[in-house]
C-alpha cells in the first residue's frame, strides 16, 4: 500500500468523483492507494491562476469523474488481485491478463488522483468531465500515460513543479486523440504547450487554444493559428517505436518524465530518436529468446521508454518512478543484450510497485530495519530489499537461459543474481518483517529458485 494511505483515508472527495460502474468480472483497485504523497494532508493547488478560457475563470468547478470503488485494504489481504495473479508475479512473471489487472489498478488510481487535482482549478475540469463521457475508451488510455499520475501527485504534494492548469492539456489530448469537435484553452508550461502522448508545440503565447477535429486539430493564438498536421512549422509529434506489434512511446518531451532519476533534459534529433528505435528492436529479440516469461507481460504493461542521461563511468544504467507505472527509463547503449537485461529488472520494479499500492507486504513496524544485500556496498530497507530481490530473480532467469546457451560468462553471472535472490529471501524471511501476504510473496520467489536446482 502506497505511502499516507490508510483503510480511513480514501484520498477522494465524495462530491467530485462518482463511483464507476463495470461488469463485475473487472477488479477494481483499492481508493487508499489514491493518496499516493506520502503526506498524510498534501497542501491543495490554489485554483487563482486557472483559465478556463470563460467568464467563471479562477473559479474551481466540479469534475465529475469516475472512479473505481474498493473497501479500504487491509494488511495480509490478496486485495484485488486474484491468488493465482497474485502467486504468479510472486514467482516473478505475471502474464498478460495479470500486468493487465495491475494496468486497470493503476488506471482508477490515476483517476482518483486526476479528480481530486482537477477538482481544485477551472482549467479542464468540466471539459474531462464531458470527455469521459463522449469518449470513454479514448479518455482511460489517455490517463493511462504513465506521467499523468507523477503529475497529479506532484500538485497534491505541493511540488514546485506542479501546474494544475496540466488538466487542460489532458483534456485536450483526449480531445484530438477521440477526433472530437471541440475547443479547448490549453495555458503553456515551461514554454510549451504539450498534449501528452500527442507532441508538443513551442508557445507563441501564454494560452493556445486546441481546436480539436476529426482528421487534425488547430492551435489558435491571439493572432496566429497552424494546422497539425499541416502548416504547423513549430509542432514536434510524440515518437513511437512498434515493438511485437506494441507501440511504444519513446518519452523525451514530456514535462513530468522527471519523476523517473537521470530523466535526460532535451529533445531527441532525428537521428538518436531512430537509433533508440534501432536499439529497442534489437533488445526485443534477446528477450523472447532469453526471457520468455516476461515477454507478454511487457508487451501488456510496457508504455514508455524514457531516454537517460550516461552515467559518469559510461555503465547503462536504468529507471522508474513508483508514480509512473510502465514507463522505463534507460540509458543507451549498442549492446542489445545489456538492453534486454535493463528492460526486466526495471519492469520488475514497476510490477511490485503496482502490487505494493494495493497490498501491504512489510509491516509498518519493520520499514525503517535495514539488511545487507550482495548487490549493493551498504545495507538497504526492507522494502527496498524485496524489491531488489524481485527485480535480481529476473536477472537471474534471464542468465539462467543464455547460460542453458552457452552464453560467455553465463553461468557465472547466472549463479552472481541467483545467490545474491536467496541470500535475499531469506534476510527478509527471518523475523517478522513480512506480512501474510509478505510472506507468501517472498514463499513464491522462493519456489522460482528451487525449481533451478
């Protein structure tokens, strides 16, 4: 369960959010995971600089979007996760319908999170309102963009960077991605008016109105307008690489993509942007080969790339943010194996976040306990035990298979990631440092090593 969440506090205000109605066979996600700050009364965004783009501007208006509906969870509980999803990706794997279940999860906490933002300015607020009802499909996969959330928690924890006007630009990627007639002010950040998962234009004024369409959409300024796709000189289309049939966003404009470390500052050229692509598709490859297991939980999960500044020594180094789930970040490097070995231990991170906001797996009394671990020089807390170890397995099942091949040094890096997973289980099995389910969890990680011999 995320930091500041607790079975009273559902980090939703009842007058703005309604509960959304599924078929049953659909889990929802538990509400406590909403207020996902770790401040337990995030200061509010003040509604005085919104702009709607009419004559209530400043005013806060009501967003009534809907959310998923959970009792409040309770430590040791399975919560929406079925036992054998659950017991799956504590073996370490998780197929498509189970990263499917954590997507759907993290969906109704994006929407939590949208409505309370969204409910404290004008800007947007009644625009994603409609949104969602004319376009429902359209709007989900638009909040499903993983820096939708990193900004939503950034304006509920009082982040500098926070721009609660953002919803607007929301509401207006929805807009043109759904091919709807309509208008909406769309005030500038940073200089630029972003649509995420749409592009980005650079800012000929403080407010750009998106006239959205059915085959293109129009910027509209005071004195200026351009047509995307057209005549639009200044317009710098999002990039996406096709990957086992999946398209993938390769995120480098994005103003929230921060929230992943060593998040690289700058547009890609043309060039790079081809040689990502280049790269990914070629750690494709080594995946279904040398992780067969995760593949289709990758495809399933998987939305974002997101390019990282080198590390000073030139070691490919990787990223996520416990606020963006299925955006990984990496840095680039010519070796596609290297690629393939980044990509699983960072989607491990991302899944056992997922599971965290909505189950306990450490108990409150052991989350400040530190134990030592192989991979790294001093000790770690607990929970960043698990999730090293979690991320570890998969190394080492990805070893396991090129060493089966007769890989270079296979074997001995195999047996590296392996020791470093059992010795792992069990610091964090002796005690009492797991919940129930904690210790279920770690059981099942535990069987996924047996089975080498």
């Amino acid at each position: 369960m995320l930091p500041g969440a607790s079975t009273g506090d559902l980090g939703v205000t009842p007058c703005r959010c309604r509960p959304r109605e599924k078929p049953p066979s659909v889990r929802s996600t538990r509400l406590a995971a909403a207020r996902s700050t770790g401040s337990s009364a995030p200061p509010r965004p003040s509604s005085s600089g919104a702009s709607s783009g009419s004559s209530d501007r400043g005013t806060a208006r009501r967003c009534d979007i809907a959310v998923d509906e959970h009792p409040g969870p309770v430590a040791g509980d399975l919560g929406a996760l079925p036992a054998d999803a659950f017991d799956g990706l504590a073996g370490g794997f998780g197929d498509a319908a189970t990263i499917a279940l954590l997507a759907d999860a993290e969906l109704a906490v994006n929407r939590a999170l949208v409505g309370e933002v969204a409910g404290e300015t004008a800007a947007g607020a009644q625009v994603l309102a409609e949104l969602e009802r004319r376009a429902p499909e359209v709007f989900d996969e638009v909040l499903r963009h993983p820096f939708v959330r990193s900004w939503a928690v950034s304006c509920l924890a009082g982040g500098a960077d926070c721009d609660p006007d953002w919803a607007a630009a929301i509401a207006a990627a929805v807009a043109v991605r759904a091919g709807l007639e309509l208008d909406v002010p769309v005030r500038a950040h940073g200089g630029r008016i972003h649509l995420p998962t749409i592009g980005f234009f650079a800012a000929p004024a403080p407010e750009v109105t998106v006239v959205a369409g059915p085959s293109s959409f129009t910027l509209r300024w005071p004195g200026g307008r351009a047509r995307v796709p057209g005549t639009a000189g200044g317009w710098h289309a999002a990039r996406w690489v096709t990957l086992d049939g999946v398209r993938i966003l390769i995120e480098d404009a994005d103003p929230y993509r921060e929230s992943v470390p060593h998040a690289a500052a700058g547009r890609l050229d043309p060039e790079a942007a081809g040689g990502w692509s280049e790269m990914l598709g070629r750690a494709w490859s080594h995946l279904v080969t040398d992780a067969p297991g995760q593949v289709d939980g990758l495809r399933k999960g998987l939305r974002a790339i997101v390019p990282l500044t080198p590390a000073p020594d030139g070691t490919p180094r990787g990223a996520t943010s416990r606020h963006a789930f299925g955006a990984l970040g990496l840095t680039r490097t010519d070796d596609p194996a290297v690629v393939a070995v980044l990509l699983v231990h960072e989607f491990q991170h991302t899944k056992l976040g997922a599971v965290l906001d909505l189950i306990d797996l450490v108990p409150q009394h052991a989350v400040a306990q530190r134990l030592p671990v192989g991979w790294r020089s001093g000790p770690l807390p607990v929970e960043a035990v698990l999730r090293g170890a979690y991320a570890q397995l998969a190394v080492a099942d990805v070893w396991r298979h090129r060493a089966e091949r007769g890989a270079r040094d296979g074997d001995i890096l195999f047996r590296r990631h392996r020791d470093w997973t059992v010795r792992a289980i069990d610091a964090l099995r002796a005690g009492d440092r797991l919940t129930a389910a904690g210790s279920r969890f770690v059981g099942r990680m535990a069987d996924t090593v047996a089975t080498w011999g």
